[in-house]
C-alpha cells in the first residue's frame, strides 16, 4: 500500500468515492511528481450493495443499511480535512436499481454525501485513467478491463500510432457487460462450482461479448507481443495473490505484477480443484470472496477467449485513481508545481 503521511497545511487535497456492488472504497490523496500523487487516508469495506439485486431488481434493506454504515466512516473522514475537490460516484447497482436514487436520497440525509451515479462509458474511461501508469512506453496495444460485481467495464487501447498524456484518449472501443462476479454468482450459485457450471458461465459471457461489434478494433496488433491485458478487479488480483503464495494479501507485491497464460490457466484450474471452504481458507481470498472468485475467473476466461493475450498485467486500483488522477489533472496542481520547481 503506499506510505501514509499527513499532508502539509498549504498542500491541496483531493478525494474520491467510489461505491460500488460489492465494495464502498475511499482514497484521499495529495499531488505528488507529475501524473503522481501520495494517499493520505483510504477506506475499503466491502457492503454487497447489490446482494440480491439480480433477482428482486431493487436494493435490499440489509444491504442499504450496510453502506450506509459504511458511508457514515466516508463522510466523517471527509469533513475531518479540508478537502479541495472530490468526486463521489456509485456504479451499477444503483444505477440498475428501481430504488437507486430513493437510496442515494437516503446516503445525503443519513452520511452526509451526496453521490452521482455515474454511466458506463464514464466508469470505463475512469478505470482507464486510473491505470495509465502500468501501461508502459513500448506497448501498442491493450485491453483493459475491470470486473465489477454487477457489470463489467472492456476498453480497447491503441497507443502504437503515438501517445499523449491522457491515456483515456487512445480509448478506440468499449462495452460495458451488465454482468459482474455478484450477479453472475448469484444465477449459476458460487458456492458449489464444478467445472460444468463454470463453462456455462463463461459462455454466457462470451455470448454477451460476441455481440459486442467493436470487438475487433485491435485486430491488427492482437499478434504483437507489444499486446497485452491490463485487468483492474478483485478478480485479478486474487489470483496474483494465490499465484505468489501470499501469505497474506500485499499490495505492493500485487500492483504491477505480470502474469503468462500459463500461470493464470493454472490458477484457474487451481481454484476450481478447490470446495467453497478450501477458497475460504486461502489467506488472498477469505470468506467475503469464496463465492465470488470463479465467477470472476469466468468473466476472465471469456475476455481471453476474445483477446488471446500472453501476458496479463495486474492491477491493484481503478476507478478511485482514475478520478483522482482526473481532479488534480483539472485543478492543474502538476502544473503548478512544475513551475514552481516542486517535487511533491
């Protein structure tokens, strides 16, 4: 995780929110070097939001109250400074909910916040935002993706031509799936996952992602080895984890890691050979992801059914980085602290 300090009484503060299906998270960060930026206080619970909205089509009243709970922590953390620019979104299920805005009615009046739900294409341009540092310099190509619990974010990036600053401008196609590892678990079960059950959810997926037309708009670099996936989802990094043997999960470790075909193929296989408390037991999983993990493994195996990559690289942040990236970018903190000579 990175080092925590307290920022400087002049130095600006930025915050964003990001409540999702399955997690409520919080970053607030202050401008570092250009492009960087050094966090100051983070949340992450995770409330499954949108237990049960598969089949009810509405908020639960258990797990409203859980995020509300939840973002009652948020908003004390957020008037304990004084916070120059925030922006506080919420994602699928309040965006599919027939309830989403009474409950968001509901967040103002009891936390203190008020949220915006935003749509998908801004929720897949944030989480690439949110990860343009992992892209490096000699790739041409890549797909980006970011498993949520209620849908699924898939952003085509072309940078072999050039590159500028914002790598959401190279965005050349994406689609939003409205399946996620909560609503995908919760129609084939994610308990109890034999391997019949785990073809057919990846198939559903690929059903969906056959129909996307924009599909084939890295067609002419797939082959590259300058190709690659970037995933961003508790998903991917679960299975780095598992993969490095963690002992308990560790985010520096994790952020950045690169995975062959060969080394996600058998953790898949892994975790598939693996019951519910097996999952339970494992240290970088635990029994708020065991029923969860193989519907994500499934949503993975359909994306790189599509994009056949070899390397996958994973990534530990998202959407909460992109909009801080996004605020500060805006406010021309780098800017000013170029021209001033600061390092950050």
């Amino acid at each position: 995780m990175p080092q925590r300090r307290v920022a400087e009484p002049d130095t600006p503060v930025f915050a964003a929110l990001d409540l999702g299906t399955n997690n409520c998270r919080l970053l607030v960060a202050v401008p570092g070097r250009p492009g960087q930026f050094r966090v100051v206080d983070a949340f992450s619970r995770i409330v499954r939001l949108g237990e049960g909205l598969t089949a009810s089509g509405k908020l639960g009243r258990p797990a409203m109250d859980r995020a509300v709970e939840a973002l009652k922590v948020c908003g004390d953390k957020l008037r304990s400074r004084n916070i120059r620019r925030a922006r506080l979104i919420a994602t699928e299920a309040c965006r599919s909910a027939e309830n989403g805005a009474e409950f968001l009615h509901r967040v103002e009046r009891e936390a203190g916040l008020k949220l915006e739900i935003i749509d998908r294409r801004t929720e897949a341009r944030l989480a690439v935002s949110g990860c343009g540092s992992l892209v490096e310099r000699d790739t041409d190509g890549v797909v980006l993706f970011d498993i949520g619990g209620g849908s699924s974010e898939i952003a085509l990036i072309d940078v072999s031509r050039h590159r500028s600053p914002r790598l959401a401008n190279h965005i050349v196609s994406w689609t939003s799936l409205p399946v996620g590892v909560v609503s995908l678990a919760e129609r084939f079960g994610g308990r109890t996952v034999t391997r019949e059950i785990f073809a057919a959810m990846v198939e559903d997926v690929a059903a969906r992602l056959r129909a996307f037309d924009g599909r084939d708009r890295l067609n002419h670099i797939v082959a590259s080895p300058k190709f690659h996936l970037l995933g961003t989802s508790g998903t991917v990094t679960t299975l780095a984890g598992v993969h490095l043997e963690l002992d308990r999960y560790d985010r520096r470790r994790v952020d950045g890691l690169w995975m062959d075909g060969g080394s996600v193929d058998r953790m898949i296989d892994k975790l598939l050979g693996w019951d519910f408390h097996q999952r339970v037991a494992n240290p970088c999983i635990g029994a708020d992801r065991a029923d969860l993990v193989l519907a994500g493994c499934a949503i993975l195996e359909a994306i790189r059914g599509v994009w056949p990559a070899n390397r996958l690289r994973v990534a530990d942040r998202g959407l909460r980085e992109g909009i801080l990236s996004e605020l500060m970018a805006d406010d021309g903190v780098w800017r000013r602290n170029r021209r001033n000579g600061q390092r950050g």
